[in-house]
C-alpha cells in the first residue's frame, strides 16, 4: 500500500446517507421513475437528457426555476411535470429549512441544492435524439435493477455517446445511484484523489472507459473503505486537493467531530462571544469574510477575527494539537478551525474562511441537540449580539410593546438590557434616539399597505388651482431604510467630495473616445446636449417648449440643478465598462458660443482613460448601463467607486465610511397585518444574507418610482406579536422563515411584594399564577394573562385599581378567550367552589323553561339551561380576590 493521505481519511469516514447530504439525489430518482411510468419514451428528444443532467447540476449555475423550464420543455404528461415541480419546490424548500448537510458547492454560502458545478446546460447540437433516448431507457432500467448496472450501461457505453463524456455521464448516473457509480470528472481534486490513491484508471475522461474505470473504483472501495457513497471520496478529495488553503495533504490538525463539540461547550476554551462568532459562521452557510458578518450582523470584522482566533489559541492550548509551520503567529491559529482563500473581486473583505468539515458537523449537531441555540440566546440576552429580525411574542399584558423600548435601546447601544439603567431613564434614551430618526414605531392593521410601507402614489392639492395632482411619496420603511443607509466619504489630497455625494452616470457623446470625451478629459468638465430645451423649459411645471423631449427636460434640470459640487460623476466607456470617474469642482455654466453641449461643470478627474468593466458591480438583474447622456448612478454606490479608484490609482484618494449605527424599526402587532401585502415582492430582501454589503446581497426595483431598492445590513426589525389573536405555527409562513422569536410568557415573579390591597391580605402574584394555570388546563399556555396588567397595583394597592383590572381587562379576555362558556370562566376564578354567590365573580341561576315556554320542553332540552351574570360587586370584594386560590 502506497503512503497515502486520502486514504488514511477514508479510512475513518461514515457512511453519507445520500438524501441526508444533498436533494440532487431525490430530485433524479423522481425524474427518471416518471419516465418509467410513460408508456414509451420513442418520442423523447436531447429536451428529456437536458432535464435529467439539469437534475445533477448545483443551483448556484442553474436555478431551480430554471430547473422547472427543463422540465417543462420535456415529452413528460403534464401532471408528470406538476409532480416534478411539486418536488422540486419541496427539495428548495428542505434546502432553506437546512435540511441537507451539503453547502461545499456554493462559494459564498448560500442555500444550495446540487454537488456539481458546470458550464455546459444543454446537449443540443452536440448528440442526438436518438442517442438521447438511449441513455434515458438505460437509466430506467438502471434504476429498477439490483446488479447488473454495470453490464447495462456497457452496453450502450461500449460504443460511445457523440457529445457526451464520462463527466456529464458519471454525475448522472451517481445522483441516480450514488453506491452503484462512483464520480469521474475533469475537476482537478476528482482525478488526484484517485491518483494519491494509486489508482490506475485509463483515460478517466473517455465515456467509453467509465464503466472499466468504476469497476477498478469499486474493487478498491470494498476492499478498504467501511462506506458505499462514492460522493464520501469527491468530498474528500475537494478538501485534498481543492481550492481553499491549507489541504488536508498540507495540514490537519486531527481534530474529531466529537472533540470539537467537547471543546464548543467547554467554557474554559469557548467564550459565548466565540460561540457566538462560528455561529454565524455556520448561519452563513459555513464560509463568509469577517468584512461580510460584519456587514450582516454588525460588529467591526476585527471582532469576528479577534473572536475566532482565541479560540483557535484556547483549542491548541488544551489539545496541543499540531499547528501550521508557518513564520507569520496568526496563521498558526486559524487553520485549526477553517481553511481559506482569498476573496474575489466580487466579494467583501480580503480573505475567506471555511469551517472544517468536522467542526461544522460538530456545531450541527449541537444545535440539533439545543446546545448551541440556547447559548446563542444567552450571549442574544447578555451582550446584545441580536438577530436583525426579531419578534416578541406572548399572549396579552406580558409587556411586549412595553419591552420594544428597552430592546431598541439595547440594540443601538450595543449594551445589555440589563445595564441600561431604570425605566425612566431608558424612556429617555428611547425618545432621543426617536428625535434622531434612529427609532421608527408603526403599527400593522389590516388595512395597511404597501403604499404606506414602501411607496405608492398619493393625491396632492395643487396650490395653483383646486384640481388634485398625484405624486409618489415614500413609504415609512423606505424612508427609515434612506436614513439607515448614510454613507460618509474621507478624500485626501484636493478632491473634495461630499461626505454624503450623489453618484451621476454621463455619456459623453456616445461609445467609446469620443470628440467630445477627449476635450472633457483636456479641459476638466463634463458637458450635456439637449441644446434644443431652454433653461426657461425647466422652470415650474417643465410645460415651457411642449417639443422638446420630456426627458431631456428633466436631464437639464437635473444637471443644473439637482448635481451639486462634491458630486461623483461616472462616465461610460460602453453599455458595460467606463473609463472615467471625477469630482464636480464647479457650478453650472451655459456658454452659448459652443454651438453643442453647450452646459458644462468643471471636474477634476480622479481617474481617466481607463477601461473597467462595470457588469460585476452592478446588483442583480442589471445587465449594462443606463444610455442615457445623464443618469442617477447612486445604487452602485461609493464602496464599489472606491474599489474602482484604488484598482487604477496610485495614491487612492477617497475612503468610504458607512453608516454602521444600529438603526432599530418596530412594527406593534405584526401578526395583524396581510404580510404579503405590506411587504410584496421585498419580504425577501429583509434576510440577513440579502442585506447591503451581505453574502448575497440583492435589491429590488419598487414598481412606482423604478427605484432600486436594498435594505441596509444595520437596519434591525422588531415586531411584536399577540399570541392570543395568532398562534406562531399560524404566522405567514414567508414572515416566520426570516425572523426570530423571544417568547415573553406571564411572568407573575415580579408581582411579588404585592401583597395587600387596601390594607387586606392578598397574594396578587399567587392569584395570577393560580388562574393561569387553570387557563393552561382548559385551554392552552398562549391564552393565559400577563403580569403587565397588575403592575399598576405596585404604586396603587387599592380594591379600585384591582377592581378596574378584573372588569376591564381579566374578565373580558376570558369572555373572549372562552367564547362567552361562563362554566370554564367560573372554573377559571374559583367560582364553582365558592358557597357565598356574594363572593362570585360570574353568578349563575337555572332558568325556568316552563316560564318561558308553553307546553313540556323538556324532551328536546339535553341540559338545564342556566343564566350567567357579571357580578360587579365581587370587583371590589378583596374576599372573592383570596378564593380564587
């Protein structure tokens, strides 16, 4: 046996339950048991071979829409098709339920279905119909057999497939049947696996060798291995042979799933700040820059580093496990738990870290067991790391929208709850912060809308006439989300840019160097067209010329006087690059000797005469450039200029500081609003992986203004939640996936103290837990009363206030609690046990049918009917308060 690396992994690895680790498995199962079902697959066309390789093709290349589009263009019944959406909507949604254990496949950690990464979708023009339907009546057969596969598929491999190698064939046929076929790809990890194993396969990529090539794989795997999923050996040998830094080959150090978790809940070597910190590391999918959880959870990067390396140091500190022979000290520590690379242009930050496979099986298992969750809502309670969505949920009087107060302080204060002193001085905080436009409080009803909460267009009275106008005004959200999003520019030397610019995109003339262009760049100044629309044209209404274009008007305008000094300016080279970004130094000027473009602004240039492609900055769904000679440019946004000019300039001149403040919006009675239509199409941008500056960040164009719209990373929501009107299982689904929820139950601890009304004895604290708990019994824990409504009884112990409470407030939430059933409310406050109805706080007397009735009515009546009254006397009775208990 020759000394191998791979081989003393595989050694000691599991078995990988297919289903368990990817949803590509059941996905192809589904695809080819519908083929068998059809009478005949004569008709089916490379469309079908498309569909079954889209099966085994990850989603971060091809979506599961398009995935859908596959389907649909195949010779499938129409409700085989249904079906085959039914289910691949139920792999996506088991994806982003975390269901599978696979995430290696997508780069910048998020939800993922799929093993295999391609840049070939179709095998149009490369095979044949016929052919086509070769390998798929060889794949239904494959799939009913139970030995034999290897024969069978020799049978119409032996001859070779046009246009198919053993890459595409062997990741097919492995989702098919993942211990029958063993992965042989191009991929460099996939082919020095088997060569560090000494296995001698011929021409790996060759079609017609897959099968000689499986059988060698297959002898050499039962030989030696204790698994069957031959995706155990292409796991392996990406973390080998992979990407990320250092391989196994180079550095392991030795650490077991089962010591980690030993090590996790160890507090001697994992502080709840690190806990906290590969929490989210795994929350992101297992991989992330610190740049990018900062972005999303806050902090400053230096905190995610600092965090992770101690406890890199506190694991080699009690297992004196081998380290990386590295010069550098840090790069000694943080092997121990990721593997890295460095980023790419597109990504934030400058290094990404990767968890360990086994530190990241270990953290799974560890929230499955409760350990980490629980510890993550300690460090959530103790030191503020709070999710960015969150709600508080409880039944009636247990202090939710009380507690909003205390939670946004703690929140933009970064400090416990604990720490933020008395009620009155967090109410003072609470209104400042308010004053500042850091806090924003609405209300949801059912009459709420998209319109109030993002944008719509809204009537306004014109001040000229008595006619209505209507104009788009800005909802509250968007309008908090401007705030939040402020952005603060450093420049050096004598570029002087706004600390808060706009960003305007110009063509100067048209594509490429232009006349134009080349005399801007000599002189300084950017230059518009429109000759034809006159100052006087953008004045008041813009109705001035009724020829000149509506456009042009609003470009002049916005030129003169909408583009302001300190401005950044972007000029485009084509539909997808520019070549120059400036500084507007200069007011408008009109120069009517110049027979074109005749306004102008003076610029000084930061850069120019470069070519920089722009594509890969631009959010998602733009494709190229606006063409137009002037444009708003601002959702490029100044972290992308600056990378720009640091790329192209010697001595980069501009820094960007952006808001990085908590700003904390809360939303009363979230469960009371259609969420769906509140919300529309943006409920999705509120997760914390679609957030500015996040892992996959995304933004939306709001139907109204044509806007691009994002939600800033330091926005927080909370929202609170009556449990009484809406169970959380009964929450919109949509809502309930992005936020997290902080139960605030009756808490009648703090109504201890309370002990006499009026000067009467009286346990208020007893009393209330004694109700609930009969609630409990007849109805359930999320209709129970809460403390809040009792806490005035600390200032004013008196049978009135009491008295105000129950008639107010106890008895009309059991009433509605119970449905007016006047036996469970008697059950309830101990009526039934009490002899003195004085005492009673529902009173209860038989009704008389023969009063009421003529004749005998007794035979249709089952029970005696009874008639229930309020006693208000018993309110301020401090005796009937003792006898509930």
């Amino acid at each position: 046996m020759i000394e191998s690396k791979s081989y003393d992994i595989l050694k000691q690895s599991e078995e990988l339950i297919p289903d368990e680790h990817d949803g590509s498995y059941e996905m192809m199962r589904s695809l080819i048991a519908e083929y068998a079902n059809m009478e005949s697959t004569e008709e089916c066309t490379v469309d079908d071979l498309n569909a079954i390789y889209a099966m085994a093709i990850g989603t971060w290349t091809q979506n599961i829409e398009k995935k859908k589009d596959c389907i649909d263009k195949t010779h499938l019944p129409n409700d085989a098709k249904d079906r085959m959406h039914q289910v691949l909507d139920r792999i996506w949604d088991n994806a982003c339920y975390d269901k599978y254990s696979n995430s290696d496949a997508d780069a910048k950690g998020d939800v993922s279905v799929g093993m295999f990464g391609t840049g070939f979708y179709s095998f149009a023009g490369d095979t044949s119909d016929e052919n086509a339907r070769a390998f798929i009546k060889m794949c239904v057969d494959v799939a009913n057999m139970e030995g034999g596969e290897f024969e069978r598929v020799e049978s119409v491999f032996s001859h070779g497939i046009k246009g198919m190698q053993a890459a595409s064939a062997s990741v097919m046929l492995h989702c098919l049947k993942p211990y029958v076929f063993p992965i042989i790809n191009n991929r460099d990890s996939n082919a020095r696996i088997y060569k560090d194993l000494g296995l001698p396969l011929e021409k790996s990529d060759s079609l017609i060798n897959y099968i000689a090539n499986s059988r060698v794989i297959e002898k050499y795997r039962d030989n030696n291995f204790p698994f069957k999923n031959y995706r155990r050996i292409d796991v392996v040998g990406s973390e080998l042979f992979g990407e990320f830094w250092p391989s196994l080959r180079e550095y392991n150090p030795g650490i077991t799933k089962e010591k980690y978790k030993e090590l996790l809940q160890n507090p001697e070597v994992t502080s709840d700040s690190a806990k906290a910190v590969i929490y989210r590391f795994y929350q992101v999918g297992g991989q992330a820059t610190c740049k990018q959880l900062a972005n999303t959870y806050g902090k400053t990067p230096t905190y995610y580093n600092s965090n992770a390396t101690n406890l890199a140091k506190n694991i080699l500190k009690k297992t004196n496990c081998p380290t990386l022979p590295r010069s550098e000290e840090n790069s000694r520590y943080w092997p121990i738990l990721f593997v890295g690379r460095r980023t790419t242009a597109e990504e934030a930050g400058t290094y990404l870290w990767k968890l360990r496979e086994p530190l990241k099986e270990a953290i799974k298992e560890l929230m499955d067991e409760g350990v980490i969750e629980e510890n993550i809502m300690n460090v959530n309670a103790r030191n503020s790391v709070k999710s960015l969505n969150t709600i508080l949920y409880g039944p009636p009087g247990t202090g939710k929208t009380y507690s909003t107060a205390s939670y946004a302080v703690s929140i933009c204060d970064d400090k416990p709850i604990d720490e933020l002193g008395d009620r009155d001085a967090i109410m003072e905080r609470f209104n400042k912060l308010k004053a500042e436009k850091r806090i924003v409080f609405t209300t949801f009803h059912q009459s709420y809308g998209y319109e109030e909460f993002i944008e719509g267009i809204k009537p306004q009275l014109k001040e000229d006439s008595n006619g209505i106008g209507y104009e788009i005004a800005d909802g509250v959200f968007k309008e908090f989300c401007n705030e939040a999003r402020t952005i603060k520019v450093h420049t050096t030397g004598t570029a002087l840019i706004k600390e808060q610019p706009r960003i305007w995109g110009m063509i100067l003339e048209g594509t490429g160097k232009t006349k134009l262009k080349t005399e801007c760049f000599a002189n300084n100044e950017i230059r518009l067209g429109w000759d034809e629309v006159k100052d006087s044209d953008i004045e008041g209404d813009f109705y001035g010329d009724e020829n000149a274009s509506w456009n042009g008007k609003h470009m002049v305008f916005d030129f003169k006087n909408t583009m302001e000094k300190g401005d950044v300016v972007v000029i485009e080279k084509t539909n997808k690059s520019i070549d120059a970004i400036g500084v507007i130094t200069g007011d408008y000027e009109y120069d009517e000797s110049r027979e074109r473009h005749a306004r102008s602004r003076k610029v000084e240039w930061l850069v120019k005469d470069i070519d920089q492609d722009i594509v890969g900055f631009l959010p998602k769904g733009r494709k190229q450039l606006a063409r137009f000679s002037l444009f708003a440019f601002d959702y490029i946004g100044m972290e992308t200029i600056s990378k720009i000019l640091e790329a192209h300039s010697q001595n980069p001149v501009v820094e960007v500081e952006k808001e990085v403040q908590p700003y904390v919006f809360i939303i009363d009675e979230i469960n009371r609003g259609n969420i769906s239509k509140i919300f529309g199409e943006l409920i999705t941008l509120i997760e914390d992986t679609k957030r500015e500056g996040a892992l996959d960040a995304a933004s939306a164009v709001l139907p109204y203004s044509g806007e691009e719209f994002s939600v800033p990373s330091n926005v927080y929501i909370l929202g609170t939640m009556n449990t009484a009107d809406r169970s959380i299982a009964l929450l919109d689904t949509a809502l309930r996936r992005r936020f997290s929820f902080v139960e605030m139950m009756p808490n009648d601890a703090v109504l201890e103290g309370i002990n006499k009304i009026s000067g009467q004895d009286l346990d208020v604290s007893l009393m209330l837990r004694t109700i609930n708990k009969r609630i409990e019994f007849l109805y359930d824990r999320e209709h129970t009363i809460g403390h809040a409504f009792f806490m005035g009884l600390k200032d004013n112990p008196t049978k009135e206030k009491l008295a105000t409470i129950f008639e107010n407030a106890v008895i009309p939430l059991l009433q509605e609690y119970f449905y007016e059933d006047y036996q469970k409310i008697q059950l309830v406050l101990g009526d039934n046990a009490k002899t003195d109805d004085a005492l009673k706080f529902v009173t209860n007397k038989e009704v008389h049918l023969d009063q009421t009735f003529k004749g005998n009515v007794e035979d249709i009546v089952d029970e005696k009917p009874m008639e229930y009254e309020i006693n208000k006397e018993a309110f301020t009775n401090i005796e009937a308060y003792r006898q509930i208990m």
